[in-house]
C-alpha cells in the first residue's frame, strides 16, 4: 500500500505536467523539435523511472502467485 501511495503522488504530478504540455505540443506553444528533451528530462526528474519501477513490481508479484 505504501508503494501505491507513492506511486500515485508522484503519477499526480506528472500527469497533470504531461496534460499540459500536450496542449502546449498541440497549439504550437512548445516546439516537438526543441522542447521535447526538456519534455522528457523534466518528466524523468518527477520520477516517472520510479513509477514504473513501482508497476513492474506489481506485475512480478501478480505474475508469482
């Protein structure tokens, strides 16, 4: 549970950042070409590396019963 509760803070923010700069990517205000490693180094430094760590746990002890 404690996983869950970590996994959902740190899905919290990073959802929300990913939603925005969607638009943002859409309407032009960010640049894919320019922005998108900034995009994607921001998005890595929120933890989104740890989330997946914390669903890939889940399955192994989904797949071990």
């Amino acid at each position: 549970s404690e996983e869950g509760a970590e996994y959902s803070a740190i899905m919290g923010d990073i959802t929300t950042y990913v939603q925005e700069c969607t638009v943002k990517f859409i309407t032009g205000a960010m640049d894919p070409d320019s922005d998108w490693d900034g995009f994607v180094s921001q998005i890595q430094s929120m933890g989104i590396e740890q989330a997946a760590g914390y669903q890939q746990a889940a399955l192994d002890r989904y797949f071990a019963r």
